[in-house]
C-alpha cells in the first residue's frame, strides 16, 4: 500500500457518518420515487396532448412504469460498478446525469423522445439507489443504528412520494412539461455529495471481509430465497399505492371527489410511514420471524378490502396493509444485506433492487391480469391477499426448516 493510500485509509476509518450524511443518503433514495411519481398528476395532460400517437394509450402510462423496469434491468450492473470501482463517484454521476435525463421531457414534444429520456432516468436511477442503500450500511455500523436508517429510508421514500404526487399536481397546472424540471433539484444532491460523502475504506476492521485470495463472487446461496420473496414483496407493496384510488371510487365516491382520494391515500402511506418507523423496535425479533409478519399484515388488510363493504373496509384494510408493507420492505432489505461482505454488498445490493423494483413493474399488469380474471378490483385484491398469507407461511417454514444448518456451520 502506498503512503497516501495508506492515510486515505486511516482518515476514512476516522470519519464517522453523523445526521448530515443519513439525510443526503436519504434525499438520494427519494430520487427513484420522484422518478416514478412526480408526473402521475400530469398523466391525463400527456394522453390528452399525445393521443393521436399510434399506441398512446400503452405509451402514455408507461412513461411513468418504464424508470422501474431499466432500475430492474440494470442495477446489478451498478452493484458491479459500486464493488469494483467504489460507492462515492458513481453516486455522484448518476444524480447529475439523473438530473439532466429527468429534465429532457421539459423541452421535448415528441412521444418517443421522452419514452426513451425515461428509460435514461431509469438507469441512472439503478446507481443512486444501489450507492445510497449500500452506503447506508456501509456508514452505519451497529445492528440498532443500522436498522434505525434503513427504516427511515422507507419512510423518507414513502412521504416522499406523497410530496411529490402534490408537487407534481400543483406545478402541473402550468402544463404537463413543468412537473418535468423538478428533477433538476438532483444537482443540489450531487454537490452536497461531493463535500460530504467520502468512500468507505477498504481496510475497516469493523466490517465482514472476503478473505484474503478469495473471489469476491454473489454469495446466491445466501440470497437466493430473499430475493424471490423481494420479487413478491416489491409486487404486493405497490398493489395498495396503485389500487387505492379506485378502490375507493368502486365504493361510490365519484372520481371527481379528489379531496376523499386524496386523503384515503395520504392515510395509508402515513400507515407505511409509521410501520417503518417503529421496524427498530421489532428488529431484534430478526428478518425471520419480521418477514412473514409482515406479509400476514399486509394479507389481513387486503382481505378486509375484499370482505369488508364500503369505504370503511378499504380504508381499515389500506391502513393494515400498508403499516405490513412499512415493516416489510426494510424488514427485506436487512434480510439480504446483514450478513454481506464489504467486497460483495454493491453486487448484493444491486440484486435486491432489480428485484424489489421489478416486483414494482410488474405490479399493474399482473394486477390487471387477476382483475380481468376474477372480475373485479376488490376480488383481486383479496386474491393477492391470501397470495401474501401463503408466502408468509412458507418463508417462516423455510426459515425454521433453515435454522439447523445455520447453527451447525
């Protein structure tokens, strides 16, 4: 090891992450949800403009899904660049050059053009939050500590979607290409980033490390299992924050009520928000037994919203659910990235989002694909419901079956 190198090392063993640093980690965790919320508002403006487009009415939406399937597509890629090459430089390109592809819609007509500026967004999308939860883990040493931020990320990701939903309905009354250069607020980020974030060191003692002469490879059979169960999960998180809207105008309320839409989805993501919060204190019961709880929640409320008529069943059961979803999600993420190695936790990292926001893509069309099968809304919400009790009874069991094996190694 060289002499500077040498000092990097020590000086970065000495830097310890404080509140400053967890609320940039944060922020750039929000970015991938601005990316696929900020521009709902502006969604029958952009059908309207681009309706005699061949094929708009497929288009149009997924201007809004396509971000999630290129974070699918390429955040492992990103999870390579993060073990290889380091969390702090791709952290701050992909926030600039998220900035810049966010931004193109603002001066662009063209149906394609956007399509495809959205499919950058997604990309770019793939590295913030690969670095931003790795870092998270990396900068936050302690199961209390860590578990405390990655439970506020969900939280910080969840009021900001709702934030944004509002920021996007209210400049989006100056047409459907303001919303577009919100996204320019990245850079804010990045040069924040810049001054304050610093790659972790190699060297920390405090870390689990590959051994020396060992190939850093995917441990997949340490993952495998949860990231299925990512993929599922990913998929019933987002069944209420899509569903919700029509769920309660299928109860009667007319579609024009917006002031009852709007609060019934304010209400359950205040439920996620509130599940998240409160995971630190269910965390020493493990991702074990914390995993299936939560997919037992989230099958109680949507079972409530099959069973219960009215809109006092979907708001109880949207309010069950989605405080089961504020546990699960960082729930998964510990079960994946607890036991990682420094040298392997981008790659793991980066599997778990391709899985989780693929799980997020999917969500509309298998959601209408058990809608046209059942014959409506609130049956398929119930089906996904017994869905979700049928997996949360199988991880506990594949848990329990696991355990033996784990305490004789």
């Amino acid at each position: 090891m060289t002499k500077l190198s040498a000092e990097t090392a020590v000086a970065s063993r000495t830097r310890v992450a404080g509140p400053w640093q967890a609320a940039l980690l944060l922020a750039g965790s929000c970015m991938p949800v601005m990316g696929s919320v900020l521009i709902t508002p502006v969604l029958p403006q952009l059908s309207q403009h681009f309706g005699d487009a061949p094929g708009a009415e497929v288009l149009v939406p997924m201007i809004v899904a396509i971000p999630a399937l290129f974070i699918a597509i390429f955040a492992p890629f990103a999870g390579q660049i993060v073990d290889r090459l380091g969390r702090k430089n791709l952290l701050v390109i992909s926030l600039f050059a998220y900035a810049v592809a966010g931004t193109v819609p603002a001066w662009l007509d063209s149906l394609t053009g956007i399509l495809v500026s959205r499919a950058f967004v997604g990309i770019f999308e793939a590295g913030i939050m690969t670095v931003c939860t790795t870092l998270i883990v990396d900068y936050f040493h302690g199961e209390r500590r860590r578990n405390r931020y990655l439970g506020l990320q969900t939280v910080a990701t969840t009021l900001g979607a709702t934030l944004f939903i509002a920021i996007g309905g209210a400049v989006g009354s100056a047409g459907w290409h303001a919303p577009f250069w919100i996204y320019s607020l990245a850079v804010v980020i990045a040069v924040a980033t810049i001054f304050s974030i610093w790659e972790p060191s190699r060297a920390d003692s405090s870390e689990l490390h590959v051994a020396a002469g060992e190939k850093v490879r995917v441990p997949w059979k340490q993952i495998a299992l949860p990231l299925v169960v990512t993929l599922f999960g990913g998929f019933t998180f987002y069944v209420m924050i899509i569903e919700a809207s029509y769920l309660v105008v299928g109860t009667g309320v007319a579609a024009t009520a917006t002031a009852t839409i709007g609060l019934v989805a304010a209400v359950a993501s205040l439920a996620t928000a509130a599940g998240a919060l409160l995971f630190p204190l269910f965390a020493r019961r493990g991702p074990a037994r914390l995993v299936p709880i939560a997919f037992a929640l989230q099958a109680l409320g949507m079972i409530v919203v099959w069973l219960v008529p009215g809109l006092a069943g979907v708001i109880a059961g949207a309010v069950i659910a989605s405080f089961g979803s504020g546990v699960l999600l960082p729930s998964m993420v510990t079960w994946v990235l607890s036991r990682t190695r420094f040298e392997d936790r981008g790659r793991v990292t980066g599997w778990w989002n391709a899985a989780f926001f693929f799980g997020q893509f999917l969500t509309p069309i298998l959601m209408g694909a058990i809608t046209a099968a059942t014959g409506g809304l609130t049956v398929s919400v119930g089906v996904v419901g017994i869905l979700a009790a049928v997996v949360a009874v199988a991880v506990a069991v594949a848990q329990r079956a696991a355990r033996p094996s784990v305490v004789a190694a």
